[in-house]
C-alpha cells in the first residue's frame, strides 16, 4: 500500500478486493468518487 498514491482534494475512503483484485476508492466533499486499481505487474495504482 505505500504505492497508493494522494488525489489532490480527495481523501482516500476505501480499499476493497474485488475477483481478486484490489481498488481504492477515493472521495471528495461534493461526493465525487474516483477509484484506483493495483497492478500487481508494475506494483502501480492506475
């Protein structure tokens, strides 16, 4: 998880598996969502 990288204005609400993969939910004050999946490959969040 040290790769899981700040969204400017978010914070981050969530880290969920899902099928065997891993996302991480990230949300503002207005409600905006914005979720990041882990490449296990490059071990990156895109």
């Amino acid at each position: 998880m040290e790769t899981l990288p700040r969204v400017e204005g978010f914070v981050i609400t969530g880290i969920f598996e899902m099928q065997k993969n891993l996302y991480a939910q990230h949300c503002d004050m207005n409600g905006n969502q914005q979720w990041l999946k882990y490449k296990e490959e490059t071990h990156s969040w895109k």
